[in-house]
C-alpha cells in the first residue's frame, strides 16, 4: 500500500482536496483577458492550485519562479529556458531571430537538456523585454498563454526600475494573462496596491486561505481508514487540532502517522497522532534549538505570547512599536503567519517545541 499523504510537492490528484470554489474562480478569471495575483504564507497551496487550474483548461503556460534569478538577465534567460520546456526549439527559432542581443543555446547531448543564455554585459531590461516579447509571440488569442511568476515580490531586488519597465511591456502585450504568486504578503500588497508602485491594481488580487476542516477531515479519514476503521475519525480530528488546518504540515503528520500505523507496531493504549508528533519535534529538534538561541530577547517573547495567547502583547513595559516591528519581521522571515486577527506561529511542530521546553 502507498503512502495516501504527500507533502513538499507540486499536489494532484489524488492528493489533492477542496479547493472548488477557488478553482472555480480562477477557471473563470482566465477566460478573460484580466491579470491573477495570489497570495498565501508559504505551503498553502498557490503553485499546485494554479498549475491545477491551467491543467484543466489545458491552456499553454509558462511558469517562472522569480527566486531563481540573481539578476535581470538571469531572468530573461530563465523565461526564455521555462518556454523551451514548452514549445519545441524548432517552432521558437524563427521567434528567438526577433532578439536584439544574440542569446546562446546548448543542447546537451546525451539528456537533451537545452541552456539558454546571455552575454553579461548586455543590456539586461532590453533582455526582459524581448524575452517577455517572445511569449506573447508565441501566444494566441484564441489559446492565451498563461504566465506565472511565482515569488514575484523578489522582482524588486533584482534591478532599480525593473517593476516600472516590466508594466510598460505587460501593459501592450493581448494575448496573455498574468499570474503573479507570492508569499510575502506586505510586499505583494504594496506592489499590487500602492498608489504610487507601477502594478497598482494591475490585475485581480486573491488570497489563498487554509483548507478547512470539514473537507481536511474528509480527506484524512480516507487516507487512514483502510488502517484504523474504528478510530480514523478521531485521528483525523486530532491531526487538525495541531496543525490547525495547514495544508503542507497536515499532510506530513497524516503521512507519518500514516507510516507509523502501516509499518510500525503500535502497542496497546498508544497514541500514533502523539507518537507521530514526538518524532516530528525529535527529527528538528536540533534545528529548533539553533533557530531559538539565535533569536533576540524580543522575538523570543513575542513567539511565546503568542503561543499562548495567539495575541502580541504589549505588557512588560516593552513599546508597542517594538513589539508590531519585531513581528512584522518574524513575518517576512516566515516564522509567524497572520490569519485574520492573530497570528499563529507557521510550524506548529515548532509551537510545541516551544510549548514543551520553553514555557
Ligand atoms: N489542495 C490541496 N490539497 C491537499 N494538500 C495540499 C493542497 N494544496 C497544497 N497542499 C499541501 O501543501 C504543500 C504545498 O503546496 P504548494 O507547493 O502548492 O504550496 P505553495 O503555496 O505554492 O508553496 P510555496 O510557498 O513553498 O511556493 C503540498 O505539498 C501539499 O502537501
Ligand atoms: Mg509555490
């Protein structure tokens, strides 16, 4: 029997659940000529979601994670290389001709792996620009192409103006549509609607939340079923009570409790959700620690609070201005996440290594 979990990956079928409505949407959204950006905390499930939707509308599509690229040119390579998966090198020669800077193409023999690249000192926005004009040429209007930047708030590091230049491009392309993802919430808010930024309202802004708990239950109880018909329910329920609904940390415990409950003896009165937790916190127990002793007094105090409390707290005489900076920071560096009116700390497996050696 296969492990019926999977976390880490790219999730299809039949890992993949719920999702209807949003899918829905974004079905919808792409029969018109209009821009996505959707945003979530890391692993909530924005490329598997996008990737799913393009699938069933089986739409051409290009997918480009920004992170890869340490610089502009780098970029357009990268844009360049992610279409060559797509189409065949044949149908974008007579395309590449359009190039104003001569890029160089090595095709490895023995895999067939093809590498596309630039001189360095071009002209690196001259670069983008044509590689940007170089999906749109392989795009039609009737089959629009569907671009997605994952990570696209890292964008704005890679050169002073690149956000200005890319809009000017986007803005005369047709044939289409844009998919911006991103994690970094205040930075894509701030890309997407600032008055003053280039993107402002450039396209339809969504937000990605947990899966909820109905449906995460449906789905684990099926997963654990075949193994403890009596008590799946339960498990399930106690699965979600940790880790609070989060798609890719519910499905690794699932998958471990999956395991232990295939492969390993449980013994009589045992808990295997609990047990699966100990070896979770004992696997990172190390890099827990570590990641403890190097946070200042403050974030150590906000993480507690609000593993407590759910809450910042403003007591002990600390500014509530050092408090809000601190954890705007701990959110960037992906260790809380905001949902609604509080925060949560991102790894729950984290949260009871707090809760277990610190409080
Ligand atoms: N619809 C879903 N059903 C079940 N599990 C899911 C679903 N979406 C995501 N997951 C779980 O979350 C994990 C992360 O998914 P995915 O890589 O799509 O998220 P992401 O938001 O793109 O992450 P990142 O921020 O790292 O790019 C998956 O490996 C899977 O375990
Ligand atoms: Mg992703």
């Amino acid at each position: 029997m296969e492990n019926p979990f999977k976390y880490g990956t790219i999730v299809e079928e039949p890992y993949f659940t719920d999702r209807v409505e949003e899918l829905k949407n974004i079905k919808i959204f792409f029969s018109s000529a209009n821009h996505l950006i959707l945003i979530s905390p890391r692993r909530f499930g924005k490329t598997s979601l996008i990737l799913k939707a393009i699938k069933e509308l089986k739409r051409p599509f290009v997918f480009v994670n920004v992170q890869k690229a340490v610089s502009t040119a780098d970029l357009a390579a990268l844009i360049v290389k992610e279409a060559l998966q797509n189409y065949p090198l044949a149908r974008m020669k007579s395309f590449l001709k359009h190039f104003r800077i001569v890029p160089t193409i090595t095709i490895n023999p023995t895999t067939n792996a093809i590498d596309f690249s630039f001189i360095p000192s071009a002209n690196s926005l001259i670069l983008l620009e044509d590689a940007l004009e170089l999906l749109e040429r392989l795009s039609t209007d009737k089959n629009r192409m569907i671009v997605v930047f994952d990570e696209f708030q890292e964008i704005l590091q890679l050169e002073k103006g690149i956000d200005k230049r890319l809009r000017a491009i986007m803005q005369e392309q047709q044939n289409i549509n844009y998919v911006f993802l991103g994690s970094q919430e205040s930075m894509m808010t701030a890309i997407f609607e600032k008055v003053k930024s280039p993107f402002y309202h450039f396209g339809q802004l969504m937000y990605l939340k947990k899966i909820p708990f109905k449906d995460f239950k449906d789905y684990i109880v099926a997963g654990l079923s075949p193994l403890i018909k009596k008590n799946a329910a339960e498990a399930a329920e106690e699965i979600l009570s940790i880790t609070d609904c989060h798609p890719y940390y519910t499905q690794q415990l699932s998958a471990v409790v999956w395991d232990l409950l295939c492969y390993e003896k449980i013994k009589e009165g045992e808990d295997p959700v609990e047990k699966a937790v100990s070896q979770l916190i004992a696997v990172h127990d190390l890099d827990y620690e570590r990641l403890w002793t190097n946070f200042g007094l403050t974030d150590r105090r906000i993480l507690k609070d609000i593993v407590n409390t759910g809450k910042l707290s403003s007591k002990d005489g600390f500014p509530v201005s050092t408090t809000y900076s601190a954890a705007t920071r701990l959110m960037k560096a992906g260790y809380l996440i905001r949902t609604d009116d509080s925060y949560e700390i991102e790894d729950p497996f984290f949260k009871q290594w707090i809760t277990k050696n610190r409080i």
